[in-house]
C-alpha cells in the first residue's frame, strides 16, 4: 500500500475567515468582488501544491451586511476565471441541493470540469439558512430531513447525467458521423423529488464525475456523506471527537460498499501564525479586539437558538436554556458543536465569541509553524484526518505564512508533496476515476 500523504484544501473566504479581518489596516474591504484577489490566493495555494481551493456560496445576502462584507460571487463562475489562471490545483464550489436542478447543476460541473481540464469538486449543501429559502419561492426553510432526502435523489439524478454519455461518444469522423448516438443515453429517472430525461447536452466530464464533497456533520449528513462524498469538510474541537468523526465516516463508506480510503476526512483549522507564539498571540488579539460584539451576539443568538445581548457578555451558559439539537432545523451539527464547547470549558458569551470569531466552530491554533505543523502531524497519525481545510484568518498574508512556513516543514517531515504528481483533482486526492453506469449495463447486455 502506498505511504499516506495529506491532503490539503485552502478554504478561500474573502479577506480572511475571521470575522474582523476586513477591520485591519492592510486589508481590503472591496476584495469579495475582485477576481484579481482570487487569482493572487490561487496562485499561492498551486504554489504551494495544495489539492484545492474551495468557495462557499449560500444564494443570500446574509443580514449583517452593516457590519462585515457580505457579498459573494457566484462560485463556479469564479472558478471558470481561476481554471484560466492556474494550471494544476483542484476548484471546488458550493451548490445547494434545495434551491437548484439536477440538470442544471450537473451540466455546471461537467463545464467547469472541461474548462478546467478535470480539476472541479462540488461540495454538496442542502443550505440552512431561511433567507435563501425566502429567495426561491418559500416562506420558510424546508425541514431537516426533507431537505436531505432531496440532496441524496439529486446527487443520484447528477451522476446518472454525468455519465448519460459514454467516454468514446463522440466520433469526430468528417465523413459525417460526429458522435455515436447509441453511446448517448437518456436517463429516464423519475423519483419522489424530480422527473429528468436526460442526456446533459455537455460530453462525460474529464474526471468522469467532479469530485464530490460534502460539509455537514449531523446524523443525516453523514448518512449523505457515507453514500456520495469522496472528501468531507468537517469541524471538529478535539482529537477525541475527530477521531469518532474519522472512524464514524469511514465506517459509513464500507456500508455502501465503499473502500475506507475512498472518503477524504479534513476537519478545518484556522493557523493563527507567527515567527514565535508571542507574535501568534499577538496578531490573535489584535483580530479580537477588532470583533463588533452586536454583530457577532447576533450570529451566536441565531446558531444556538437562545436571545443574548450586551448584558450576557460576561455570564456563562445556562445548560437548561439551551434548546437540544433535535429541536435546530437549520445547522444542526454545528449549533451541538458551539453548545458542547461552551459548557465543556465553562465559557462565558464573550469568551464564547472570541473562540468562534476565526472560524465560526472550527478549530483555531494560534503558534509557530513548527507549532502548527505538529498538530497536523499528530491528528493526522492519530487517526483523526486525511488532511486539513486550511482556513487562514487574514488573507492573503495568512495563507502566504502557511505555504511558505508550514508546508516546507510538513515536506521535510514526508507529509505532503513536493510536486504535483497529476493533473484532475481526483489524482490529487488518489481516487480513481468512476466507471460509467450506462456504458457498463450496455456492455453487459
């Protein structure tokens, strides 16, 4: 069996992911719609031979926009223009099951597939945020469960489009024969949530599928993960719980007859980095005291369900006045996260604020890079991780530190690659390219 190696995925969000990274003197508020911007963090990420860059994307304009930059460009349109710009890291976008088509979507990434020579991933959403539900003919968001029952027929209805034509379809012969029709099927899928002919009117993407990814860790998340998703972005506090992650998530591929090493774990971390852990607590502090307590009171009031003002910043948490997971229908995992964390280390609300401002739940280090390069190490031979989503707090100077600070040091330890060994993002993360559905049953008959 060839050596492990890790994987590693450059969460790309604006000026940075934590939440006052626009407020800092070198930062530009104005860059969520600069391509140039992007172009610049892509090309550091490819320079530092990362699997992939990934966007987030949720079809609403968040209602804090008074307070931090809020707008984002449509992702895999985004994508198109960095495919342009790099020639060998992977592009993954965020399309949500509930406010889409199959088709449309499907024929999306088998676009963004071709233009960008099979480097595309779809990370899966089914979206949990009502505002986007009031945008496409809903009053309110879909239940739980019923959104995550269309994401599973969906991502079936792709897969069947995606392979609807046959990898030696087109003929090209000038004679007069362009394509070999009986190598182009009609899907014919009809099911409880969408009725879809078929064919996609674009060839059998260059990685047969885009890689798919998915994000969301409650109990109907993993189910949907186990079944389709090929990497999984995760937030996870503790080895312990990434360890269970780990263990849970694999466990679910080998249900669906899946081979463990088929699913690519990599919870998300925030590196707060300096040249000495001084200067780390330095830059960390200066990203706190930069925090709006109104904006972010609000955020943590919606995810936990519970109503807290300025008067709450420096009490803790009553256990009893937090609602349970099984009453959240939107982010039902991350909201278990935030309640276990703040009754866990006993946090008060502004204790609770700073802990979250970097990476709303995912797990901040703040240290050297050799600092960061050994907790990465340790939860990648512990059973935790296949890898990270690297999410910098302050871009593009924090993802400039992680290349050219940590990477050279998970190199020389055999972590990670020096080069890139291939072209799609599929090699990249060693999965093999799917077999197509309709050629196999053609063969077979």
């Amino acid at each position: 069996m060839a050596e492990r190696t890790l994987h590693l995925n450059a969460f790309l969000m604006n000026v940075g992911h934590h939440e006052a990274a626009w407020r800092l003197p070198g930062s530009d508020p104005a860059a969520a719609t600069s391509i140039a911007h992007y172009v610049n963090l892509a090309r550091i990420a490819e320079r530092g031979t990362f699997d992939s860059v990934f966007l987030a994307d949720t079809p609403a304009l968040r209602a804090d926009v008074g307070q931090r930059p809020a707008v984002a460009l449509e992702p895999t349109v985004l994508l198109t223009a960095l495919a342009a710009a790099t020639d060998r890291i992977g592009l993954i976008a965020t399309a949500s099951t509930t406010y889409d088509e199959p088709y449309n979507l499907a024929r999306r990434f088998a676009s963004l597939d071709h233009v960008s020579g099979g480097r595309a991933g779809w990370n899966i959403v089914t979206n949990a945020v009502v505002e986007a539900a009031r945008n496409f003919n809903l009053d309110e968001l879909p239940s739980h469960r019923a959104r995550y029952r269309r994401a599973a027929e969906f991502v079936s209805v792709a897969q069947k489009l995606w392979d609807s034509w046959e990898d030696d379809a087109e003929v090209h012969d000038k004679s007069g024969v362009w394509a070999d029709e009986r190598k182009v099927h009609a899907i014919d899928h009809r099911g409880e949530h969408f009725s879809v002919r078929g064919p996609l009117n674009v060839p059998r993407p260059p990685q047969g599928h885009p890689l798919l990814v998915q994000a969301g860790s409650s109990e109907d998340g993993k189910a949907l993960a186990g079944q389709f998703a090929e990497a999984v972005f995760t937030a996870q506090q503790t080895l312990d719980e990434g360890k269970a992650f780990y263990a849970d998530l694999k466990e679910r591929a080998q249900q669906h007859g899946r081979a463990p090493e088929s699913i690519k774990i990599l919870p998300g971390i925030v590196p707060v980095i300096g040249a000495t852990e001084a200067e780390a607590r330095k830059l960390e502090a200066e990203l706190s005291d930069h925090i709006v307590h109104s904006y972010a009171l609000h955020r943590l009031s919606t995810l936990l369900g519970v109503e807290l003002t300025e008067a709450d910043l420096d009490r803790r948490l009553d256990p009893a006045e937090l609602p349970g997971e099984d009453r959240i229908e939107a982010a039902k995992s991350r909201y278990t996260l935030v309640a276990d964390l703040a009754l866990r280390e006993n946090l008060t609300v502004r204790e609770i604020i700073h802990r979250l401002g970097g990476g709303r739940g995912h797990r901040t280090f703040t240290g050297t890079p050799e600092q960061i390069a050994d907790t990465i190490e340790h939860w990648f031979t512990s059973g935790a991780a296949d890898g990270f989503n690297v999410m910098p707090p302050v871009l593009p100077s924090g993802l400039e530190s992680f290349v050219d600070h940590v990477v050279p040091i998970l190199r020389s330890r055999n972590l990670f690659r020096t080069t890139y060994a291939g072209r799609t993002l599929r090699e990249h993360y060693g999965l093999p390219r799917p077999a197509n559905q309709f050629a196999d049953l053609a063969h077979a008959s």
